[in-house]
C-alpha cells in the first residue's frame, strides 16, 4: 500500500506542474495555444482536467499513506 501510496503522490505532484505550466501559456481568445515548434495545439480546458487529476491522486494518495501508517502504528 506504500508503494501505491507514493506513486499516486508522484502522479499528483506530475500533473500539478503540467497543470501549472499550461495556464502560464498565452491562450486567445478561443483558448487556443499553438506551438509552432511542436505542431501542437493547446486547450485551455486542460489546466482544469490537469488540475483535477492532481487532485484526486493527490486526495488518494494521503488517505492511502494516512491508512497505511495508522494501521502500522497499531500493536
């Protein structure tokens, strides 16, 4: 449970800097980013799924770790 319990952490920690690093990005006004050197197109919609997704993993992996170390501490 440990072992999940740092890989969702990591997850969360991942998608949080994604998340944070797409809403620096100049978007227009259809919330559009396009990247000339990588051909990719960029939604400003994905700050918020981002976002979310750092945090449901991080909210998992606390109550995991939170789990994993109160049953530890039990004699």
């Amino acid at each position: 449970m440990r072992v999940i319990a740092t890989l969702l952490v990591w997850l969360a920690l991942a998608f949080g800097i994604l998340a944070f690093d797409r809403s620096r990005l100049p978007y227009n006004a259809q919330g559009r980013f396009f990247d000339p050197t990588e051909g990719i197109v960029y939604h400003e919609g994905g700050v918020m799924a981002y976002g979310a997704l750092s945090m449901i993993f991080g909210l998992s992996g606390m109550v995991l770790a939170a789990l994993y170390f109160r049953g530890r501490s039990e004699p």
